[in-house]
DNA sequence: TACAACTAAGATAAAAAGGTCTTATTATCT
DNA sequence: AGATAATAAGACCTTTTTATCTTAGTTGTA
C-alpha cells in the first residue's frame, strides 16, 4: 500500500510523538532501535519530516527529534503520507492509466475510487495522537 | 496498490475476455497493443495467466490467447491479482510488522483492516464478464 | 514435410526502490 | 577553545521490479 519508507515515516512519527507527549527527545539510534528499523535509512526518511514540519529536530549532544505537543493532536497520518509517499496513491489509476477519470474512466473506476476515497478520509480523518493511545497502554505495537 | 505486471495482467484479461465473447482468439502483439503495454513483459504475463487457468492459449499460426465463455463470468478481479501478486496486499500490515495481527496490533491496524476488507470484497465480488460491458459500448478504456 | 505464425522459457539489461557509508556541520558540555 | 555527540546531505551500493532479447518449441496449412 505504501512504500516503506513511508511505513518507518509513520512508525517514527508515532514514536516521537509518544516520547514529545513525555517531554522527551529522541535520539535518531533510540527510534531506529525502536521501531525496528535500519538506522541510516531512518535518518534520511526523519529529515523529510523535518523538512515537511511534521517534526523538528535539535543538533548536537542531548538533541535528537520532538514534535511540539500542540501539534501533536493536529498532524494527520495524511500529511506523513503526502510528505513521503506524495498523493500518487489518491490519483493514480488502479490499472495504470495514465489519463484516466470520470469522462474516460477505466472499467474499474468508479470500484476504485470508492476504495481510494475511503482511504483517503481515514488518512486524512486519523490524527498522531490518537495512535499513541494504545502505545501507551502497551494495546498496540511500534515493531515485530 | 498493484504492480505494474497486475495492472497488465487486468487490463489484458479484459481485453482477452471482450474479443473471446467475440468468439475471436487474440495474439500476444494485438494484445500488447491494445492495452499499450511492453510486448515481451505482457508476454510473461500472460503466461502465468495461463499457468493460473485464467485463460488458455493456442500455439501456432492462427493461436492465440482466449477464455471460455462460460468462465468469463465466473473469474474474479481476485484471481487475477492472486496469480501475479500473491495475497500480500489482503495480509501485510499497513505499517509493515511482519507480526500483525488481532491481538498484537500495530496502532493503525483496525483502521487499515477495514480498507484491506473493502477492497478484498471489491476484488472477489468483481467478474471480468460486468467489466467487458463498457468497454464494448464505449464507456471505457484500457489504454491512455 | 517444410514453412510461417505463433507461444514458451529463460538469460540478460535497465530502472526504481531500499538501504549504507562517508564527510560535513552544528551545538553543547567541560 | 576543544572534544564530543548529535544531525544533514549526498554519494554510493544492493535488491527488486520492470522490461528486453534470444533461442527453442508448437502447430496449422500449403
């Protein structure tokens, strides 16, 4: 469904946001560490979110990653997505078709765009802090 | 969501199907043709159609590839993306753990389940014969 | 039976995605 | 100020996916 960069791009931010919420930072190692994924990768997908303002980042000893606990609750799993992944999974044809849409639509259009569209107001309807919930309670899992 | 080979996979079973209530054969060049694909990719395509008895194909001149009227109704969309993609898109996890499951979650399990869900259901409940009817009336396309 | 028109199959190549490594830069603590 | 611990950035390697090429095999028809 997505790429997995995109996939450690969510893990990650739900991991900061868990430790932001603490009023901790985190270190690039301990995220790696923490949601199973390899370091030097992580570190290039962590600086796309940086850059897309869905977290920023401190330099030096005692730095690491953190998002503002305000914005925590206004971050929507859609803009990790589009910061990553881009909005090809919203647009693009189920067949592949380049030029393809309701005026001249593949024969699975309209079944797809249903899917599509579902999916796009979960993303878009589906904020970080809700997902930390259940980390915290120890209900749901970052890695395995 | 698919590959690029089960998006071609699609798109020529489609064709395939429409000219097979014809009552026509169709070769590998007309096929790759029609749906603007790689001729040699389409190629190994189709031949794992074949081997998944999507469809069946006659060697020597006048051959070509084809599928039983009868059956034209009864192949699912599911079938076709089961041949060349496998389940992974109804089993991994939207966050890609490996162990995902009911009671150990990743935190967007449910959410994403359901989408898996709707789309597995579209794809099971979709026959090649009700995605032919547009396209001999016009409606729609499988190229551009 | 030989030729033409086609598919079958596997080796090879190119492109994209996934992942690593190195060097530079920044910030803090001593 | 200097050592250290961290991020930043981009070059580089690896694997997978996508696509091509080549050779072999099949079959209907003249």
């Amino acid at each position: 469904m997505f790429s997995k960069a995109c996939e450690y791009g969510i893990r990650a931010t739900i991991h900061v946001a868990v430790q932001s919420l603490e009023g901790n930072k985190v270190s690039l190692k301990a995220i790696a560490t923490e949601i199973d994924s390899p370091v030097a990768f992580t570190a290039k997908i962590l600086q796309q979110l940086v850059k897309h303002h869905i977290m920023h980042s401190v330099m030096g000893p005692a730095g690491g990653f953190q998002i503002e606990k305000k914005k925590i609750s206004e971050i929507r799993l859609s803009q990790i997505v589009n910061a990553i992944d881009g909005d090809a999974i919203y647009k693009s044809c189920g067949l592949g078709l380049k030029e393809c849409n309701a005026t001249k639509p593949c024969p699975v259009h309209d079944k797809f765009a249903k899917i599509r569209d579902d999916l796009k107001e979960m993303l878009e309807h589906t904020s970080v802090a809700e997902l930390t919930v259940g980390l915290e309670t120890g209900l749901t899992f970052l890695k395995r």
